[in-house]
C-alpha cells in the first residue's frame, strides 16, 4: 500500500470520524450545532459516509484510484469551500442554490471563514496529494 493509499485510509476513518462525532451531544450545542457552528443534516451525513466509502475504496483498489480520489474530491470539496467562503453558502448541500449569495451582514466573515474552514483544509490538502505529492511518490504496484 503507498503512501497515497495510506492518506485516502485517514480520509475515510477522517469522515467515518465526522458522522459520528455529530451524534455525541457533549459536541453539540443547545440548538444541534456541532462545535456550535455546523448545522449538519441526514444529507450532509450521507454526503460525509459516502466520502469516507469512496476514500476506503479507492484506496484497497489501487494507487491509481486513490490518486483520483484526491484529485476529484479534492477539488469538489476545495471549491465548495471557497465558495462557501465568497458567497456564504456551499454548493455540495445545495446552499447556493436555495440561499443565492449571502451578504456580509448575514454571516459575518469570521463565521463564514470558521464555517467553510474543513472544507478548505480537508480540500486543500486533497487537492496537493493528489495533484503534487502523488507525482513525488512512485508505485511499484500499480496495475489498474
């Protein structure tokens, strides 16, 4: 198993970790924000359960497909982020099609920065394991 196979292992147990931790109540406040910030729904469970699987496959099928994993979800979710942070709604919820462009006076700038700050890091660093670090790394192994 490379390197890159090995990250997309992280990723999965990374989201496994997100679903779960949303149902401990010591991390939830008074109104279900987990961490008092994230309002996260049955759909973005689904969405974060689905990105673990999809981390967990690609990486026990072959370093290729990990790679691409990386490269697509990384990106997917990097973008999510900004836009998160320009407009104040997401695209991978459909935020920015049921909310449109937020204002500044709707959600200030340190909330929207702390709001979309996983997806950022989570993407970013996605998007340099798949674009940069996996052409550092050599597979001796890859068939697929």
């Amino acid at each position: 198993m490379t390197l890159i196979q090995k990250l997309a292992v992280a990723y999965a147990f990374l989201f496994f970790g997100v679903v779960a931790i949303g149902y401990i109540p010591a991390f939830n406040d008074a109104n279900g924000n987990l961490f008092g910030l994230f309002s996260l729904q049955w759909y973005d469970d689904l969405l974060h359960a689905f990105s673990g699987v999809w981390a967990l496959a690609a990486a026990f099928i072959s370093h290729r497909q990990a790679v691409f994993y990386f490269k697509l979800f990384g990106s997917v979710y990097l973008f999510d982020g900004v836009l998160g942070l320009i407009t104040g709604s997401g695209c991978l919820d459909a935020g920015i099609f049921i909310n449109g462009f937020r204002s500044l006076n709707d959600i200030e700038f340190p909330t929207r920065f702390f709001a979309n700050l996983p997806h950022l890091v989570i993407g970013g660093f996605a998007v340099y394991v798949g674009f940069w670090l996996s052409k550092r790394i050599h597979d001796h192994f890859a068939t697929a």
